[in-house]
C-alpha cells in the first residue's frame, strides 16, 4: 500500500499557482494530465505530486478528538504519493512538510493535511495552524516543528 498526503485549500485558487507553491522551484516541469498538472520529484524529494480542481466535496479523518468532517464548496488540492522505496520514507515526510510550509507562507488559503485518506494531521483556519497527532505523526518527523512551527 502507498502512503498518501493530500493537502486541500478551502478557496479557489488557479490550480498552475497552486502547483508552483507547492512545488517552490520554478524549474520544475509540470505535466499535465486531464484537470491535473503533475509533477515527478520522486528521485530528489522522494514523492510525486499532482494539482488539480475541488468542487463540492466532503471530507473526513481522524483527528484527536475522533472522526472530523467539512466541506470544500471550491478549492484546490495537492496530492503527495510518496515512492515505494523505504529509504526515502523519513525524508519524503520532511519535504513534503517543506512543501506545506511554503503553501501555507504564500496564500491565505484556510486548508487541511490528510494522511492516507484517514488521519488528520494539520489545519489552518481563519489563519491559525493546529497540528493533530503530535505525540505519533508529528514527532516521527525529523525537524517538523522547525519546519511547520505551533
């Protein structure tokens, strides 16, 4: 099984200017593929990515207080698979919080990280960031805190 990060913007934003937040080079190829632009950084980053549209969607996870929902009207949400290959696991994990973290600098964007489709791991709301699982997720991270301070 995959090991699966998506992290969904709760306002409509062009999905290119989303890509390019998440990404942070502007030397990074986009491909796109149907409503998606994809992006290959398995060898120097350890996950692929893909952008694409969110409309009228309905998520859930599990936070520390148990089962979470909301609703995504219009948004934007970025797709992090990380490679199979277990010697990247670790620092697939620091890069693609390094990718949040640049998300989160450059937009308003209230949002939320979800790990493989069930546990909640990060929200922004109305601008404040609350980290979920911080005893588990976030302390198995090396320099999480560093990156994603609060």
């Amino acid at each position: 099984m995959g090991i699966e990060y998506r992290l969904t913007l709760s306002v409509p934003s062009p999905v290119t200017e989303v890509a390019r937040r998440a990404v942070g080079d502007p030397g990074v190829p986009l491909t796109p593929y149907e409503h998606l632009l994809t992006a290959d950084l398995n060898t120097s980053h350890g996950y692929s990515l893909s952008v694409g549209p969110v409309l009228d969607a309905y998520f859930e996870a599990v936070g520390d207080a148990g089962l979470q929902s909301w609703e995504v009207a219009k948004g934007v949400s970025i797709t992090y698979a990380v490679t199979s290959d277990a010697t990247w696991r670790a620092r697939a994990q620091q890069n693609i919080l390094i990718s949040v973290a640049g998300v989160l600098a450059t937009g308003p964007e209230d949002v939320t990280l979800i790990h493989n489709h069930d546990y909640l791991i990060l929200t922004r709301v109305g601008g404040v960031v609350h980290k979920f699982r911080r005893d588990t997720w976030w302390a198995g991270v090396p320099q999480a805190d560093a990156i994603i301070p609060g």
